[in-house]
C-alpha cells in the first residue's frame, strides 16, 4: 500500500489546499493511520509521531481526530464528484461519457487508494453533522452517474431497466476498487480504468 504522501506528489494534490505546512502533516499522517489502523482504533498520539510532531501541536491545527477525518472526507468526495462530474459534462454521446466517467473516477480510486479507503469506508465515524453534509456529496455523485446513464436510456443507446439500482451498481463497483487496489500489483490504474468502463458498458447493454 502506498502512503497518502506518495499518492499526493505532484501536480493535482488534494492537500494542496491544506495550509500551513504543519497541517498538512498532519492530515497526510492521519490518512495513513486510519487506512491502516481504522479510524477508531487510531489515536491522535499516533497521528502525531507519524507527522514527528509533539500530541500537543496537532490541536493547534484541529480540534478533534474527527475534525481531521472530516478535512480528508470533504476533499476527497469533492475531488472525485469533481472527476465525475468533468466527465458528464463532456462532449460526446452518453456511453462516451459514461466509459469516462467510469475510467477516471475508477483511475481516482486505484492511483489514490490509500486516500479512497479512508474517504470512502470510514464515513461512519463523522459525528451527524459532518456525515450528513458528506452524505450529500454522495448523492451529489450517484446524481452525475443517473444523469448520464439516464440520457442513455432516452437517446437509446442503454437498456436499463432501473436506473437508480443501476447507478448504485456501478458506483459500488468503482468504490470498491480503494480496497483492493495494489500500486505493485499486475494492473496500472489506467488498465483498471478500462477494464471497468467495458464492464459498465456491458452493464447498461451498450455497444462499445
């Protein structure tokens, strides 16, 4: 499993808004203690000597290990509804704009899965008011990907029967991919991209 810090060199970081420095820290070092350890079985002790800071300073930048939890979910769900969303609004027909979708949002999970599994799999631990505004982010997403199947059905080109339950289906498949992605196993992102948007296609019943 890559570090949260691996996964976020370069151009594109979606910690690049997380300033200053020593939060940033932080928050790359609570990434990858709660992909490793689960949220609740971390302590914000572990957070620091990860960071090589003193417990103390990580409550100059955050009030709570859930405060923290919450930074990383909201960046992480408004970096992937941002992929998704690029890809509904894009030229081409809706099963172009699906097999986009569905390789770059798949591309996300994979290139970033240590990231992806906190954002996606420790949700249940946000207090109400977080997970609700999380909550929404999500719809948010299955919102994009019912839009574009949906303009398939109309124009013809997907038989789809239930278009919600359909929406479900292909999101969960590309969720799941932040579980169990390896960066050293036999497939790059790229190919698990492709693989999943001729999957998906084949799910809507769409010519490729």
């Amino acid at each position: 499993m890559s570090t949260a810090e691996e996964e976020t060199d370069g151009d594109g970081s979606p910690w690049a808004e997380v300033t200053p420095e020593a939060a940033r820290r932080l928050l790359v070092a609570a990434v990858d203690a709660f992909a490793e350890r689960g949220y609740h079985a971390t302590t914000t002790r572990d957070i620091a000597g990860r960071a090589g800071m003193s417990p103390a300073a990580l409550y100059i930048h955050y009030r709570t290990k859930e405060e923290l939890l919450h930074r990383i979910s909201r960046i992480g769900h408004d970096r992937a509804l941002s992929v998704l969303r690029a890809a509904a609004d894009g030229d081409g027909t809706a099963a172009e704009r699906l097999t986009e979708a569905v390789r770059s949002f798949v591309r996300w999970h994979a290139e970033r899965h240590t990231t992806a599994r906190v954002v996606q799999y420790e949700l249940d631990a946000l207090g109400e008011e977080h997970r609700a505004e999380i909550v929404e982010l999500r719809r948010r997403s299955d919102a994009v990907v019912r839009r574009i199947i949906g303009d398939g059905v109309r124009t013809g080109e997907f038989d789809v029967p239930d278009v919600p339950g359909t929406t479900l289906a292909v999101l969960s498949l590309c969720i799941d991919v932040a579980r169990w992605f390896n960066a050293r196993g036999s497939r790059t992102p790229d190919e698990v991209g492709e693989l999943y948007a001729g999957l998906v296609l084949r799910m809507v019943a769409a010519e490729r």
